[in-house]
C-alpha cells in the first residue's frame, strides 16, 4: 500500500489562544515538525490550512490546500486533503498539526495494522483518535456524503466502511507511552510536550 500523508491544521486553537501551527518548538515551529515526522514514513505530503495563514518554512514537496469552508471540522480537511491526492497513493496518515512528540515508527506500524481495511485508527481506553489513524482515499466519496448530510463526526464514517481500531497494546513496542497520541490543546499541554521532548 502506498502511502501519503495529511496534516490538518485548520482548527481555531480557541483553548490555546493563538495559531498550533507556528507555535516554536525546538528551532521549528509544531506544524514544520510534524511534517518532517510524516514525511519520514510518507510521501507524497499535503497540508490542509483554515483561515490562518500558514507558518513560513514547510519543504517545497509539501502541497498546501485550504478547508473549502471553514468551520466544517475534521472531515472537511479529510477531504480536501484526499482530494488532493487522489491518484498519488492508495491511503494517507492523517494527523493534526499539534503532536509534536508522534514518531515515524508509529506511523508505519498504523499502515502496517491497516492492511485489508479501508481505514485503521488507535483506540484508546475506549477512545478512537481519528487524527492519528490511516485512510484509503477510496472512501472519499463516503466521507463528501456525509459532509452533504451534515454529518460532520469521524465515528459516523467508521460506521459505513471497514474501520479497524487498534489497540494500545499494538503500539507499545514502537511508541511505549503513546506519546504519537498526545495533543496539544492548551498552554498546559504545551509545556508538558516541551518538558516530554
């Protein structure tokens, strides 16, 4: 399976105050550092902005589109980033622009468990993470479909395709504290991640 990678950054950071994205972390900023963490076990690479502009800095390779309207959740930047790359691969990781601490280990042991699926995501103590997880382009047209209906909720395209959900214990040995599942939300987080690092 060949595999692409996303990354959504048009979320309004209204618990953090100011943009994820070009929050500094090391001499990166959080987004220039999640995507040199996908495209270590992904390529090709598209980024999937809001309103906020985008941090200066991203690789030449990497192809930025926007949210066709805003405030449509995590489903619009999933189809607008398997829109863009339909015909370049068969599947894409698809992650939020504020992990910091996710490993490419971790991502190639999400495309591995997702073989013979048309989507794979980490579910933890009862908790899908649908921004940490692998999808086939081929179910764009499910996840349009439910944009159309207004149904904006990742777990409502689990229901309509083969979804695997994978296992905290499945992940231990390539990321044993889960730390490719930690989000930065808020201040706190934050400095929790740079203290983690």
């Amino acid at each position: 399976m060949t595999l692409g990678g996303l990354v959504l950054c048009g979320g309004r950071s209204l618990r953090m105050g100011r943009p994820k994205a070009s929050l500094p972390f090391g001499d990166e900023t959080m987004l220039q550092r999640v995507v040199r963490a996908v495209a270590a076990a992904a390529s090709p690479l598209v980024v999937v902005a809001g309103e906020e502009p985008l941090p200066a800095g991203l690789p030449a390779n990497v192809h930025a589109v926007r949210d066709r309207q805003p405030g449509r959740g995590p489903l619009e930047g999933l189809a607008v980033g398997l829109g863009a790359l339909v015909g370049r691969c068969e599947a894409a990781f698809v992650t939020a622009c504020d992990v910091p601490l996710l490993l490419p280990a971790f991502i190639h042991r999400m495309a591995d468990l997702a073989a013979g699926y048309d989507v794979a995501v980490p579910q933890v103590e009862g908790f899908d993470h649908p921004l940490c997880g692998v999808y086939r382009v081929s179910v764009l047209p499910a996840v349009e479909a439910l944009l159309a209906a207004d149904r904006r909720r990742p777990a409502h395209l689990f229901d309509l395709v083969r979804t695997r959900r994978v296992s905290a214990d499945e992940l231990r040995d390539v990321d044993p504290d889960l730390q490719s599942l930690f989000n930065v939300n808020s201040p706190e987080d934050y400095r929790r991640a740079l203290e983690w690092d």
